[in-house]
C-alpha cells in the first residue's frame, strides 16, 4: 500500500484541519482515525481506497495534530476527545464534500473511528457506513437512528471490551437491525484481533505498545474487497 502522496492538508467547515485528495466530482468517503491520530498508516488507507476506486477521499483531523506515540498516549488522547464536537466535525465534513461535488458521502472508520462511524450514521447525513472494530458509548448510541446501510467488520479475537470484543459488537448490531434496518451486514474475521486492518511497520511497533496483534494480509484484502463492493452499491 503507497503512502499518502496524493494527500493534502485542508481546512473545512468551522476552519476544521484535514487531509484530503483534490476536488472530484466522484463520490466522497469519511476515513475516521483510530485513537493514535491521524498516522501515516490511515493516510495509507485513505489513499489506497482512493487510488483503487477513484473515491475523494477526506480525514478529519479530530486531534488538531496531535499524535500517540503509544497505547497509553493513545488512550489518554481518545479519553479527553469530546465525541459529540467529533460528531459535529464529521456532520461538517459531510457537508463540505457534498457542497464541493460529490453526489453521496460514505463514511468508514477503524477502532475509534469505527464508534465515531456509527455516530455520524445516526447524526450526519451521510450515505453510508463502514465501521471496524468500534461501538460508541451507550450513552451516545441511537442504533434507532441508523436508517443508512451498514457493513461492520471485526476480528473474532477483538480483546476490547465494551468498545469491539465481538459481543458489545454483535449486540450493537442487532439493535440496529431491530429498528428495522434491512441493509446491515457484520463481518468477523476468525483468528483476527484488534486493529486487524494495519498493515505498516511503523504502526506495528505502535500496536506492540499495547499488545495488539498484528493483522493478516489475507484478511486486509478480504475486508478491503468488500468495502469496495458495498461502497460501490451505495455511493
């Protein structure tokens, strides 16, 4: 996977910091960060989808840049985040790429960003959402509210409780599904951890801060396949 080279810093909405690719008339996705920040590797992601699919692609700086180094850093930096001025950043960000051209928005996510996909499926008018390995706080979580296609994704070995172990995951989409969403679909990956989808060596040693395994290139293609299949019938 190439770096972010067609990346660009930006600003958007109420002077919000980004990266972004140029402006198209194609349709647009939301890469949300995990809790280290926006790190070479989720510009690497943001990128890849670009380049194999054509998507404008956008990541919102949710930390103003600020980075983690390690786990602890990580969590300390996800732990003072304030989710609902998150959520607002990423309604806004919605916004900005509809009013620069793209006809739909989707919105895809990793860990935090993951739990911050499903907020902007029930708050920002987005098309629809691909979270991995994150559910937002229950105190947060509409799962009502979620009337826009769902492809989750997770690993069945996912360690973080209450945010992606595979029962917080699989209870939070049933309720979605419960208020009557027909297009939700959840994926889990056997033998796959948290943060399953890295694929750098740089966010490997910053996994191994927090004893988080490392993922299979098998299992990155296959969830990359199916983002861009379901991406591909709703954008």
């Amino acid at each position: 996977m190439s770096a972010g080279t067609g990346l660009s810093k930006i600003s958007f909405g109420n002077n919000i910091p980004g990266w972004a690719t140029a402006v198209s008339q194609s349709p647009a996705v939301i890469i949300l960060q995990e809790w280290w920040g926006v790190t070479d590797e989720i510009k690497r992601q943001a990128q890849y989808l670009h380049e194999q699919k054509g998507y404008r692609v956008l990541i919102p700086d949710l930390y103003k840049g600020k980075l983690g180094v390690d786990a602890e850093e990580a969590g300390h930096l996800m732990g003072n985040l304030d989710f609902p001025q998150a959520v607002e950043e990423i309604k806004q960000a919605a916004k900005w790429l509809k009013e620069q051209g793209a006809p739909k928005v989707g919105c895809m996510g990793f860990c935090m960003g993951g739990a911050l996909s499903f907020l902007a499926g029930q708050e920002a008018e987005v098309d629809a959402i691909a979270p991995f390995y994150g559910t937002p706080d229950p105190k947060l979580a509409k799962p009502e509210k979620i009337k826009i296609p769902v492809q989750c994704h997770d690993g069945e070995e996912d360690a973080m409780e209450g945010l992606a172990d595979p029962k917080t995951v699989k209870e939070f989409i049933e309720k979605v599904k419960a208020n009557g969403n027909k297009d939700v679909t959840l994926y889990m990956y056997p033998g796959e951890g948290h943060g399953f989808m890295n694929g750098g060596q740089d966010i490997h040693k910053m996994m191994k801060t927090g004893g988080l395994p490392i993922g299979s290139t098998e299992a990155q293609k296959t969830a990359w396949g199916r983002v861009f299949d379901f991406f591909g019938r709703n954008l």
